[in-house]
C-alpha cells in the first residue's frame, strides 16, 4: 500500500492499519509532547501524544521532509 491509498482509508481504518502494520522506530520529545515514529510500508507515521492527558493528539504521514529530520540523529532510515 502506498501513502495515497493509505490516505484515502476511513480514519479509523488507518489507525488501524498502524497499529497491526507499523513497525515503531523511535520517539522525539518535547517539553509538554512526545512524536512516535512509525515506518509503514514505504513512508512514514507520526503519532503526536499529550503525557499530561494521556491522550494521542493526531498523527501526519509522509516520506521525507522537515518532520522527517528531527529524527535524524535517532535512527538510520536506511537500515529499515
């Protein structure tokens, strides 16, 4: 599945498709946020939660980019 036909999925069957697909890489933190970052079939998946609210707050998807660099110095994108 690409990035346009994952997009074009029920937001709920995107969820879903992350969670039983997405392989989890790492995670970027902020002083009120936490950014997981998940690589799902050829792009990737950014989860945005609140640790205060326990709450997940949204999620982008794209394969490169500025979302992309802040997770530059965690991992090496080229060996998933």
């Amino acid at each position: 599945m690409g990035l346009y036909e994952y997009m074009m999925l029920l937001e709920t069957n995107q969820w879903n498709n992350l969670w039983e697909n997405g392989i989890y890489l790492t995670n970027h933190i902020t002083s009120n946020r936490k950014y997981n970052l998940y690589a799902l079939y050829a792009f990737f998946v950014e989860v945005e939660y609140d640790p205060k609210t326990n709450k997940i707050l949204g999620k982008g998807h794209f394969k490169t980019g500025k979302t992309l660099d802040k997770y530059s110095g965690s991992i090496d994108i080229n060996k998933i």
